[in-house]
C-alpha cells in the first residue's frame, strides 16, 4: 500500500537476472526477499515517478521478466 506495489511473479525466476535486466530497461525495484517476503514478490515505487511515465516502466519490467524465458 502507500507509494509501494508488491506484485507476485507466479512464474519461477532468477532475481538477480531479473534484476540486472530490468535495470538495463531503466526499472529499478526491490527483490521481495531482501525485504523477508516469500519468494515470488517484488516492490515496486511509484511515489517519485511521473503518472505518465508508469505505464511505461510496467512494460519495461513485462519486457525485462519475458526475456528470462
């Protein structure tokens, strides 16, 4: 809730490789197990970006995680 998204991958990944590759697209988020959840999750913050600039940053990621497979 607030200016965090947790989502739930139901797909297996690799986070560091899910991670780097995100990056390399400009989305940067928080792996959910450094923040003790189960793995599967990631968070992500919205608070800073551009209203626009969000749809954008969710293909990005959708493009980053379709990469791994």
């Amino acid at each position: 809730g607030g200016i965090h998204l947790w989502c739930k991958i139901n797909k297996d990944f690799n986070e560091i490789q899910l991670l780097e590759e995100s990056i390399k697209r400009g989305v940067i988020y928080v792996p959910g197990s450094t923040m003790g959840s189960e793995k599967g999750f990631v968070r992500f913050t919205f608070a800073r970006e551009k209203e626009k600039l969000i749809n954008e940053g969710i293909k990005r990621f959708a493009d980053a995680l379709n990469s791994l497979y």
